[in-house]
C-alpha cells in the first residue's frame, strides 16, 4: 500500500488519479486528516498504515506569502518533510519528496544538474531547500527528492488555468512576463514520472521531474491561447521589473534530465504536447 499525503492539492489528486488507474492500492490523507508539522501525528498515520510507500505532495506553495510568513512556511516545507522521513524510516517505507526548482537562484544560463550548488532566492525556496536536506540528512538510504517546476493541472490554483480563463472569458488585456525561464509541468506527467521512478526501484536520490523542453511565462500564456483558438493580440509581454511581485522569482530554473537517462527511464514528454491535452481536460 501506498501513502499519499497532501491529498487535497493538485498534485495528490493527480497521484490518487495515477495510482487508481494502475491499480496501485493506496490511502490519501489530506492537511485535516494528517498535520505534518506534527512529528506524533506523521508517526502516529504511519504506524497504523504501514504504508510501503509514502509520497509527500504537502507543500505550502504560496510564494510570495512566504516572504511575511516564513517561519509558518518553513514548518510546512522544512519539519514536515523531516517528520515524514522519520516515521518513514520507522518502519522501512520508501519516501519520496516533491521540491522545486526555485532552490536555485536562476543565474546559471545552462539547466541545472540534480548536484548543482543550490542558492534559492525567496523565503520559499530556503524553505523548500531545508526540507530536502533534512530528507537526505535523515534517510538517506531510502529517499528520493524529485524536483518539480511550474506545475499545472485541472484541479487548484495553477497558472494555466488561470489563463485559459482570461482567454475564453475575459477581453481585457493579459500582462504576462518575457524574462523567467522554465518548464511547465502536468501535475499528471509529474505523477506518472514519480510512480514509475519508485515502482522500477531506480537508486534513492534527487531527481529532476519537469516535461521538457522550455518556455518564459509569455511562451506558456500563448501557447494556452493558441491550444483554445484565441487571438494572442490581447496578451502584453512585460519585464519582472514591471510586473512586481513581493518575492524575487528565478530568471532562468531550467532543470536538467540527464538523472532519467542515467537510469534508463524516458525524460517526460515536450510540455506543449502535455499542455495540449491537459487543457482538453479543463
């Protein structure tokens, strides 16, 4: 049996999806249901299920509240993931940890390497990078971090739902920034990626999770616009500097894929292909 914990958000109910259609038997816990910032509880959960896999997908995701309310973010981010691994090891489970490429500071113009030199640039990103360090601290020997970037699906808050409301709905003009680089990434792919890293055993260690290829916030905008047959006349390309958000985002948080192809394992598809058919979903 596996543990899904996190339920609730995008990417536990794509993994609860996942799993069923494998016909993976698991439970699925959500933040009311199991507290991970509470050590007894994770071992408290843990012990009574016996899981043989427990897959956190709890995150405290908003990063720009994370700037004013770090220590709470760092509780969610950083001791959880340390209180899942514990209890994880109590009893022998595998623990998988989704994290982000916001670790980095978006400086380097290669992608990242799983063992590049992290150096995050938010009070999300610190926290986030706290919460795989404690994981590999901790557990080492039956660990993985897989690393995750600009994650979308049909469920939740997301940047691609987002804007193909504004495209079908609204006509007002759509600001969206030119000078991030990253990778949209299916909630779906990424559960799909992560359930078969764990189910083949590859070796315990950090993985880079994103659908490839790249795009700014502007390539992903139009991309929604053109996938729904809306004009992209409405869309206004814009700075970092002119579109100011409280917490500083990466430049260029391109992961690298080569971890995949160490091990034999397809890297995830082109995240237009996955785009196109998460949208037919919406």
């Amino acid at each position: 049996m596996w543990l899904v914990v996190g339920g609730s958000g995008q990417l536990g109910k794509a993994l609860s999806q996942v799993l069923t259609e494998r016909k993976i038997d698991f439970t699925s816990l959500n933040s009311n249901e199991l507290d991970i910032q509470s050590f007894d509880e994770c071992k408290d959960s843990i012990s009574r299920l016996r899981p043989e896999v427990v897959i956190n997908a709890a995150a405290w995701t908003d990063v720009d509240l994370a700037e004013s309310e770090e220590e709470s973010a760092y509780k969610v981010n950083a001791i959880g993931p340390l209180n899942l691994a514990k209890a994880s090891k109590s009893i022998g489970a595998i623990f998988a940890q989704v994290s982000t490429d916001y670790v980095f500071s978006g400086s380097s113009e290669t992608p990242y390497e799983v063992d590049s030199m992290l150096g995050p640039i938010s009070a999300y990103g610190r926290t986030k990078e706290a919460g795989e360090k404690f994981v590999l601290t901790e557990y080492p020997e039956a660990s993985y971090i897989f690393r995750t970037a600009w994650l979308y699906s049909k469920w939740g808050k997301n940047f691609a739902r987002t804007i193909s409301n504004l495209a079908q709905v609204s006509e007002d003009e759509v600001r969206v920034v030119t000078d991030q680089q990253g990778q949209p990434t299916s909630a779906i792919d990424l559960a799909n990626q992560i359930v078969d890293a764990i189910s083949l055993r590859i070796p315990f260690g950090i993985y880079h999770a994103t659908n490839s290829g790249c795009a700014t916030w502007f390539d992903f905008a139009t991309e929604i616009f053109h996938i729904l047959g809306e004009s992209t006349d409405r869309l206004a390309p814009v700075s970092s500097a002119e579109f100011k958000r409280i917490a500083e985002r990466p430049k260029n948080s391109v992961l690298s894929h080569k971890c995949w192809n160490q091990n034999s394992i397809p890297t995830m598809r082109d995240w237009r292909i996955a785009l196109k058919d998460s949208l037919a979903e919406f």
